[in-house]
C-alpha cells in the first residue's frame, strides 16, 4: 500500500454494510467516502466532512 490510503483500504469492490441504495459515486477504489439520502446517491461536490483525530 502507498502512504496516502488509509489501513481501511485494504482491498476495494467490497459492498457496504449496509449496503447502499443507490448506485455509488466511486464504485472501485472506496477512498472518499459515500453519502446518499433516501432519495439519491450524494457525489462528492454535494457534501463536506471534517475529521479530527486525537492520539492518546
């Protein structure tokens, strides 16, 4: 693995659980993260995240 994937990146295709409704934004290499409402998928311009992370 290169340094900018993350340890949950450890293979890719898996499906979600639970699984998604909609069809998925990035269907092959999950490194963004998915979103969709109960409506429809939500791309990634549609949707902001924020990540802190604390070392103990």
């Amino acid at each position: 693995m290169d340094s900018y994937r993350l340890v949950v990146n450890s293979d890719y295709g898996y499906p979600f659980d639970p699984p998604k409704r909609h069809m998925r934004s990035e269907p092959v290499d999950f490194q963004r993260g998915e979103a969709e409402t109960s409506e429809r998928n939500l791309y990634f311009d549609e949707w902001d995240y924020h990540m802190d992370v604390t070392y103990e």
